[in-house]
C-alpha cells in the first residue's frame, strides 16, 4: 500500500507540471504585466514539485527496505526522510498560493468560495511547514496539522484546474458563435 502511495507521488509530480505551465495566465494577472508573479510561481512550483517528487520516491524505497527488515528504529529512520521532504514541500506550495492570491480571485467563478480562502491556505502552508522546526507535536513532519494542509493546497489545484477548463470551454463556446 505503502509503495504505491509512493508511485501515485511520483505521478501527481509528473501531472503537476503542466499545471504549473498553465498558472502563467493567471500569474500574470488580467493585464499581463506581473513578471515577476510568474518567475517566483515557476521558481516556487519547481522547488514544491521537486520535494514532491524526492519525497516520494523515498517513501517508496523506505516501504520496500522496511520490509526488509526488522529493527524498528532502522524502519522509523526510513520513514522520516519522505516525511519531511513531503513537509517541506508545503513551503513552496504556499508561496504559489500566496503569489497568486491576487489575481486568481479575481475571476468570476463557480469555485469561488474556495478561490477565495487561497491567502489563508498559502499561509497556513509556510507556518504548518516552518512550525516543523518549531514544535514537532501536532506540527512535526507527516502529523495531522502538515496532512491537513496538505489536503486544503491539493483542493487549491482542484479548483484552480476547474477554472482553468472551466475558462477553456467559454473560450471555445465564444469561438463558436462567432
């Protein structure tokens, strides 16, 4: 099970980045004149898809070695290395979020609740992330809190990718009755 929640990482890695390829609409905002909206979202994008995917793979490896093996210690070492690469993850996943606040919000949508919440979201993900270091209780690499967030970013891509095809079909739908 364990393996292929590694695999299925190392999938979601692969799909994410064309999604990022596609937020350069957004990041620019309506007028297309925030570069630098862009650079830091593509900078930011690359390093979350990168922990995302090293992460992964660790966890992979550490379910297969664990099997392996029978020292618990040695078993908990593996298991802490895809923790906190996923956990680190959320810090770049936050600055995509907070840098595109602004100008994804600023569409008329169906989603729009969720849209909305990205400001909260982004910031929950830079303190659930940097809290690792503070307190490692509820706030350490994998506990509830970090899966918690990690979940709200997830549902942040769904409904980003939602408006996205959502604004492709009214595109074509205009195209259409030209």
């Amino acid at each position: 099970m364990t393996v292929g929640a590694g695999y299925a990482g190392v999938l979601t890695s692969v799909m994410l980045m064309p999604f990022v390829a596609s937020l350069r609409a957004f990041a620019r905002g309506p007028a297309g004149d925030a570069e630098w909206r862009w650079t830091i979202t593509l900078l930011s994008a690359a390093a979350a898809v990168s922990l995302l995917l090293a992460g992964s793979t660790l966890l992979a490896g550490a379910a297969v070695l664990a099997s392996q093996t029978t020292d618990a210690s040695a078993v908990s070492a593996l298991f802490a290395g895809p923790k906190t690469c996923l956990t680190f993850a959320l810090t770049p996943f936050g600055v995509v979020v907070l840098v595109n606040a602004r100008s994804v919000s600023s569409g008329v949508t169906p989603v729009r609740w969720l849209i909305r919440i990205d400001l909260e979201i982004g910031i929950l993900a830079l303190i659930s992330s940097g809290a690792t270091f503070i307190y490692s209780g509820w706030f350490g690499a994998g506990q509830p809190v970090v899966a918690v967030v990690g979940l709200l970013v997830a549902l942040w891509v769904a409904a980003i990718a939602f408006v996205m095809l959502e604004g492709e079909e009214e595109g074509e739908e205009r195209a259409v009755s030209r």
